[in-house]
C-alpha cells in the first residue's frame, strides 16, 4: 500500500497554501528520499507567491498546485540504487540548486551557470525551468522529498535542523565572500548589514578572518546589535547620515575597504550603492546579492581607471555549503545568535506572511514539517 504525506500546496497565486493529502515519493536511481524536519523560509516568499508576475516576469515559478520551501534540512530515509555515499539515516541540508547536470558549465562544477539553474521550491531563472520542476516537484513545505545526491550537505551533530534551515541565506552570503576573495587581515563594507544577508556575511566574515567589518543600515537599534558581535573589529554607520563612501575611506586612512559586499533590498535606491561602491579601494571588488529598486548608472571610466570588479553572486555551490557545515563543526562558526521562529506546517501561510518583525537578519523563521497540526 502506497504512504501518503501531508504537503502544504499553492494552488493559485495570491491564495492560501493549503494542506493536502498526496503519496510519498519514491527516489529514481541516483536520488534520495529525505524525511523533512525543518524547512527556512525566505523573507522574499510572499512576493513570490502573491506578486510574482509583477516581479520577475520572465523567471517561471513552478506549475500548479505546487510545493515551496527553498531551504530543506532533514534525515535521508531512502536512496536510489546508484546512490554511493549517502546512506539512510543521515542528517543533511537539501540545496535547492538544480541544473541539467550535462552541459559545459554543469561538467565544469559550475551548476549555477546552466541555462536551466532552477532553486528548487521556489523559482527558476530559466525560461526552460519547468523541465526541472517536473523531475523535482517536492519543495519543503512537505513532510518528504526527493533530491539528486549531488545537492546533498552533510551536517554535523552540533548544528540543529533549524539552524540549517538558515543555510540558503548563509550560503549566498559566502558565496558572495568567496567572490570577493575574502580573507584574513581585509576590510569589508556592507551595505545592508542589519538584514538577513548582512548578518550572514558579518558572521562567516569574521569566521573568515575578516580584521574590519563596516557595515550601513537603518535601525539603530539593530547596528547596535551587530556592533555588539565583535565591537573592536565592526564599525557602522546609520544610512542618511553622510556618505557611505567617504566613511569607509576615512577609516582605512584614505584606501577604502578591499571589498564591498551590496545586501540592499529590492526597494532601496541605486544611489545607496553608487555611494557604497565610491569606498571600496582601487582594485577592489563590489559583490552583489541584494538589488537596487532602479537601473544601475555606473561611470565605466571610473570602473576602469580604479580596475573595480562589479560582480553579480547568486546562490553558492554544495561543496561551499560543506564547508560551512565544517566551520560550524569545528566552532569556527557560531550559529546561535539566530532567534528562531518554528512553525508546524498546519501554520505555513501565518509563518510566511509574519516575516515583517522587528529582529532583522537575527530572526530565523522555520516550518516544522513533521508538526503537522502542532499549537
């Protein structure tokens, strides 16, 4: 007799997922079955479900009724036959970075450059996206799911399930590091260091050896939060009180910072990072992951006379994600300044849509997918 599970399931944009009663996947060949304990929900989530057409028009969401939930922790319960390391009953973050797994940039490694990269549960960049949501169909918001063994992290027992539910945010930040070429005894600047991003890359920043950290935001109360981590290695500044630019020179004695990581939201003006990308030194690098609300007005002359890099970071790699799952491991770094937030998946659409709080990129918002019906 086949298993059922209980899914939550999006049947229309601008609706209310609904828990529905569908059978338990079973795993091709080379795929897994993880029974899923914890699942992070992104800030971003209810845009994309009520908004999305208006956002992002040509960046397909998977087709109806179907299945979120981009950052996926749990335990492996069954693997395909030509599976070779994975082995049932280990604890693991799901990536939710899909390719085709055969063209140039897949056999290269470089997944995320495959004209089908789809972020499974969420949305694909890809016109041709659809094709991996129907090899992939299950996101978090499910009691299981299937993934490709390559998508697999690892994780050690001191790291929880919800801490891991963090994993995507964290992971595009050190991606983003890793693109800059962070390391010991270099200065960063965050632009947006209060929010989810920022606080992921102030954290694996000074796991990474990072001797100074400046960062810019709104609340004060939340600078002062993050200040509080490493007071003598972060300096910030409230934005809209001077130049962005010329206080990060002013406190490097002239040189700026060595990079420049750009958290903004979406909606923040492209002048917040014009001004930000002015204090980064020459020969620097200015990695973004966030986005600005307008077209970028960049003077490539002074792109070129200063040799700045602008670089677009989407998403990091599953071997990155390995290496945080380590750091976390050995120490290196430390997970517990997130607040978490669990919700059982019978309160899915109260936990997407209280995301607005006031704890900035210290919360941690989870659905509990095993706690169906939970108070």
């Amino acid at each position: 007799m086949n298993r059922t599970m209980t899914a939550a399931r999006l049947h229309a944009l601008g609706t209310p997922m609904s828990l529905d009663t569908i059978p338990v996947p079973k795993p091709r060949p080379s795929d897994l079955l993880v029974k899923v304990m914890a699942c992070g929900i992104v800030p971003n989530m209810a845009n994309v479900i009520n908004n999305w057409p208006t956002w992002f028009p040509h960046q397909p969401l998977p087709r109806f009724p179907a299945i979120f939930g981009l950052d996926a922790v749990g335990v492996v319960e069954e693997v395909g036959e030509a599976v070779i390391n994975a082995r049932p009953g280990d604890r693991v973050y799901v990536s939710p970075l899909r390719s085709c797994g055969s063209c140039r940039a897949c056999r290269a490694g470089q997944r995320s450059h495959c004209r089908y990269f789809t972020l499974n549960g969420y949305f694909s960049t890809s016109r041709d996206g659809q094709r991996i949501f129907d090899l992939y169909p299950y996101g978090g918001f499910s009691q299981y799911m299937t993934a490709p063994e390559y998508a697999i992290v690892n994780l050690p027992d001191n790291l929880s399930f919800e801490q891991a539910g963090r994993f995507g945010y964290l992971g595009t930040s050190y991606g983003a590091l890793k693109n800059a070429g962070a390391g010991p005894g270099q200065v960063a600047l965050i632009d947006g260091i209060t929010g989810t991003l920022g606080v992921a890359a102030t954290m694996l920043g000074l796991a990474m050896g990072l001797s100074q950290i400046l960062g810019t935001g709104r609340d004060e109360r939340l600078l002062a939060r993050i200040k509080a981590l490493a007071p003598d290695r972060i300096q910030v500044m409230r934005l809209g009180e001077g130049s962005t630019g010329e206080w990060a020179k002013s406190l490097t004695g002239g040189e700026g910072a060595d990079f420049a990581i750009s958290a903004l939201g979406a909606k923040a003006p492209a002048a917040t990072m014009l001004d930000s990308m002015r204090g980064v030194r020459r020969g620097g690098k200015v990695v973004n992951v966030g986005g600005v609300a307008e077209d970028l007005p960049i003077d490539v002359k002074w792109l070129m006379d200063e040799q700045i890099q602008l670089i677009g970071s989407n998403w990091f790699t599953t071997a990155q994600g390995q290496e945080m799952a380590e750091m976390v491991r050995t120490g290196t770094l430390d997970l517990s300044y997130l607040e978490h937030r669990a919700f059982p998946l019978s309160r899915v659409n109260e936990a997407i849509s209280g995301l607005k709080d006031r704890d900035g990129g210290f919360s941690n918002y989870v659905v509990l997918p095993q706690a169906v019906d939970a108070a």
